[in-house]
C-alpha cells in the first residue's frame, strides 16, 4: 500500500506532466492577430494596444499549466449549459453549419483586423418573459463569490466587460443574423463550484457598442501611427495595473 507521501509524489508528477503538456500547447497555439471583440471593454487601452501588437508578456506571466486548466474547464461547462438548454427546448445554434468542424458564428470588421466569435444564437424556444428571437447567447464560468456577485448586481454593473462584449456582438452580428440586435440576449453564468446557474436577458445598448467600437478604431490608428496610448493609472499599485501582464513594460515607458 502506497503511503501518504508516495501518493503526494504520484499526484505531483501526473499534474506536473498534465501542465508541461497544457503549456507546450499553449505556446504552440498561433496568437490571435487580430483585436477580440471580446476584449475591447478592457479597462485599459494601452494593455490592448500590447496585446494587440503580441508586446512579450513581463517575466513570469504567461499562463502556467493550472490557469490553463481554468480555462479548460470553463470551456468544457460552457458545452455542458449547450445541451442543457437544447434539452430545455431551446433551438441553439453555436456554428454556421451541422458539422462539429464548422466555423463558430462570429465577425469581422476593419479589415480582419477586429473579430469576435459569439457562443450562439437562439433561432427559437420555450416562452420566456421578454426573449425573443433570434438572441445571441454568451455564456461565462465563474468561481462562487464572482457568480453571486454577478446575479445579484447583473452583469452591467458587475462585470462591464461582458457587457461589453455582448453590446459589440450584438451591434456586428446584426447583418449576419438580422434582428439579433433588436431583441435582448440571454447572457449565462455558471457558477464553478456549485453548479448554479444564472440566465439574464440583456437589452442591446447602442451607445455602448458605439463607444467600443471607436475604442477599437482608436486603438488601431494609435499603433498604426506608432503612438502610445495613455496606460489607466498613474500609479503601479492601481488593481488593474497590479495584475497587468504587461506592467513592467508599461512603467518603463512614459505615461
């Protein structure tokens, strides 16, 4: 019988080859080259600008193998709650086509230069209160405090990013999928350590959309031009800044 310490080894060694293994693929995963939808409610535009342009992270922060695990999970949850709400009735649709290869629905704008790839589009269901269709669906995975924070705040006020995010989909998706951005989307939390479950219809907001919209443009024409956009704060101990891969880089350039 294999004692305490032996199966602490053996726990050890198996995790240390799962995340060599995550991160070697991670390396070797082509960086976007392009600027994420997803991304443009981020606090800061200079880390956008970074990123953008693929700036080398600050030393030690890239993803090691355990975030890369998050991450792993909440994508595997997030085609859990796709067949949850299939099975709830729900006519989903999360790629252009019927093959498990096909392209995910998604856009393109400014020359490929801005994309973004949505989770799905609801071409119908059950009767609910103030959905209609079609409605984009976005879908996130949090951990317990994040999840309550978000239901009870809704995610506007919790978690502008997303909301974000949803507003720009909804306003590119529009020409693809025609009225997606008349009717509300139906944005998904799960909670990770539960299993609980939030559902929010989220009105499209036009100005929000419009405001990321030029924020991507301006981002694009300042790296164009070689200009170097305002970094959020003036201090390093700001919390965006405390967890900014890029915040070495950033302070040993000017403000």
């Amino acid at each position: 019988m294999l004692d305490l310490n032996s199966r602490s080894q053996t726990s050890e060694h198996v995790n240390a080859a799962i995340d060599a293994a995550l991160v070697a693929g991670n390396v070797a995963t082509p960086p976007r080259s392009y600027l994420g939808g997803s991304r443009l409610g981020h606090a800061c535009e200079r880390a956008l600008q970074f990123e953008f342009v693929k700036a080398p992270k600050d030393e030690g922060a890239d993803f090691d193998g355990r975030l890369l695990r998050i991450f792993g999970i909440g994508h595997a949850l997030e085609d859990v709650a796709v067949a949850w709400l299939r099975s709830a009735g729900f006519d989903l649709f999360t790629r252009r086509g019927d093959q498990p290869d096909a392209p995910q629905f998604g856009f393109s704008v400014a020359g490929g230069r801005i994309r973004g790839h949505v989770d799905g589009v609801f071409a119908g269901g059950p009767t609910i209160p103030g959905m209609a269709f079609p409605a984009l669906w976005e879908c996130k995975t949090m951990n317990a405090k994040s999840w309550r924070e978000t239901a009870n705040k809704g995610v506007a006020a919790s978690k502008p990013v997303y909301a974000a995010q949803i507003a720009v989909y909804q306003a590119y998706m529009d020409a693809a999928v025609p009225g997606v951005a008349d009717n509300p989307a139906l944005f998904t939390a799960i909670n990770k350590d539960t299993a609980e479950l939030h559902h929010e219809l989220v009105q499209f907001n036009a100005e929000l959309a419009q405001r990321m919209s030029d924020r991507g443009v301006r981002i694009l024409a300042a790296t164009d031009a070689g200009d170097l956009l305002p970094r959020i704060a003036a201090h390093a101990d700001h919390f965006e800044c405390r967890f900014c891969p890029w915040a070495k880089r950033c302070r040993a350039l000017p403000a």
